[in-house]
C-alpha cells in the first residue's frame, strides 16, 4: 500500500492511498446493469404482472427482509441483487462506524443543533429553489421537459424539507465518503469494496472536509440505485416506447425494494451507534431531507455537463 500525503501547515492531508486491486471486484454499475437487465428478462416472461404491484411498501424502512418475501417475488426481484445490496449496506455501515472512532477536531464527530438544522434547511431550501427557477425558464427546451412535474412538487418539498427545523434531531455530523454512488463501489462474489473517500471533486477541498451525517452517503446510494434502474430500462434494447411506458412502474418497484434491503441492513449495523438517531421517525425525516438535497444536486450537475445524473430523480421523489 501506498499512501501520498500533504503537509499545509499544521494539518495533514491524505491525497490519495494505492494498493493492490482485487482482480475479482468489478464497477458496482457494472454489476447492476447486469441484475437490472436480468429482471427486465424476467419480467417480460411473466404473463400476469399486475399482484406484483399489490401492497408495495410506501417507504424504504417498511421494505420486509428477502427471506420474508412471497417467493414469486423474491424471484422476480433476484437474489443476488438483493444480497448485494444487503452486504453494501453492512460494509457502509463498518465505514461509518471506523469514521465516527476518528480523534482530533478533523474527525471527533459532532452533535447536531436545531442552528445547523436550519441552515441545512435554508441550504437546501435554495438548492431547490435555483433548480425549479432554472426549470420555468427552460421548460419548452429539450432535456429540461422530463424534470417539469418537479415544478408540481415544489409545495410537498418544502414540507418535507420544513420537518428538519422541528425538533432538535438526535444524530452526530463526522467524515463520511461524500459521494458514494454506484461509481465508487467495487464488488465480486463475496466482497464490496468502497473506494475515493476524496469526496465530490466538483467541490473545494474545505467544503470536502466538512463533517455531515452518514445518513447523506445513504441517501446519496438510494439515489444512485434509482437512477441506474431507470436508466437500464430506458436503454434496454427490448423495450420499446410503449413496453417501456408500462414498465415504469417495475423500475420503480425494484429500486425501491433494493434500496430497503440496503437500508435495513445498514440501519442493523448502526442500531448501537450514536451517530444517527434511534428514533424511527427522525431517521425518516433525515432521509427523505438528504434525498431531496442529492437529486436536486444531481439535477444542478446535469446542467452543467449535459449528462444523465437527473434519470429517475422524477419517479423517487414523487414516490416520497
């Protein structure tokens, strides 16, 4: 292994650790688009689809383990999928936890206070904001039209984002990855690999190092995970307008269901940990907060660089 670091000052920064690649690990997209395209396969060999969109969990926390699944759907849905999914979110977990044991004011985690949740409220509040702005000016304009029922949902953001200034939420900001999606996840068989703690590069290094939540790399993976699925679908040479149309709704489905055993693996990880809440309810809100800043992030990247980070966005938060 090989660690390059920087010294400025009193402080030291690690810019970059080399080791040994694992030649069995590949690119978590890689390995998704595989499962995605699998179940698309297995969908279309059905013939009576409709109870499979019968009593679908409303949320991510309500998602019941893949053992507990009716068979037919566990079927559908994969089990190597959900196996990986279950073993990312343990892995995070480990992350977080080896983060949150950190000494020193770089790393000590901190507590949260009703003043940082009110300025993360007002951030994020702006964040939305500039992007339906940008979204009325733009609406008759190709690559912004797929984004205009976002302007509908401008209202229930907002309350869903008011419900962070509440109370005062018993949870802890320290050094997480800051920019976990599918491109920093290596995987094989039997393990999982999370790489380039550096943070997202679009940002300065000082805003890199600031201490957030954990609950923000969940999140930001529950995003990833929805944008793949609707991406796989729109790509997927079998599925033509119309199919495509109709499938939307099996998208939506399993990234849903993939989320939750990622999330209730992880949250079983943490239960014994200070640095997110006990409480159901504020895991919830904390969630649905950090969900809502990283779409419209991703949003506001795919403007600037025409790329496809806005895919999905749409169908997750309409879904909460």
């Amino acid at each position: 292994i090989v660690t390059l670091k920087r010294n400025l000052g009193k402080d030291a920064y690690t810019l970059a650790v080399l080791e040994e690649r694992n030649l069995e690990l590949r690119p978590a997209f890689e390995y998704f688009t595989d499962r995605i395209n699998n179940y698309v396969e297995r969908i279309l060999a059905l013939e009576n689809l409709d109870p499979f969109l019968v009593n679908i969990p409303k949320e991510f926390i309500d998602v019941p383990s893949f053992g507990a699944l009716e068979p037919t759907l566990a079927n559908l849905l994969g089990n190597r999928a959900a196996s990986t999914c279950s073993n990312i979110g343990e892995q995070l977990a480990e992350a977080h936890l080896a983060l949150g044991r950190g000494k020193g004011v770089s790393f000590s985690p901190e507590r949260f206070s009703l003043h940082y949740q009110n300025s993360l409220y007002s951030s994020i509040r702006g964040l939305v904001r500039r992007i339906c702005n940008t979204l009325e000016r733009k609406k008759d304009k190709q690559g912004y039209r797929e984004l205009m029922p976002l302007l509908l949902l401008k209202e229930d953001i907002n309350t869903a984002l008011q419900r962070i200034t509440e109370k005062k939420l018993e949870a802890q900001k320290t050094r997480i990855h800051g920019n976990l999606d599918l491109h920093h996840l290596l995987i094989s068989n039997n393990a999982v690999r999370v790489v380039d703690f550096g943070g997202d590069p679009l940002k300065h290094l000082s805003r890199r190092r600031l201490k957030r939540s954990p609950l923000l790399d969940v999140a930001s993976y529950i995003v990833s995970i929805h944008q793949i699925t609707s991406q796989c679908f729109s790509a997927n040479p079998l599925l033509n307008a119309d199919k495509l149309r109709s499938m939307k709704p099996f998208a939506s489905m399993w990234a849903l269901y993939m989320s939750g055993f990622f999330l209730n693996s992880y949250l079983d990880a943490m239960q014994d940990s200070t640095l997110i809440p006990s409480d159901q309810e504020q895991v919830e809100i904390m969630l649905e907060t950090y969900i809502i800043e990283k779409s419209f992030s991703n949003i506001s990247e795919s403007f600037e660089n025409n790329s496809h980070h806005a895919d999905g966005i749409v169908e997750l938060v309409s879904w909460m």
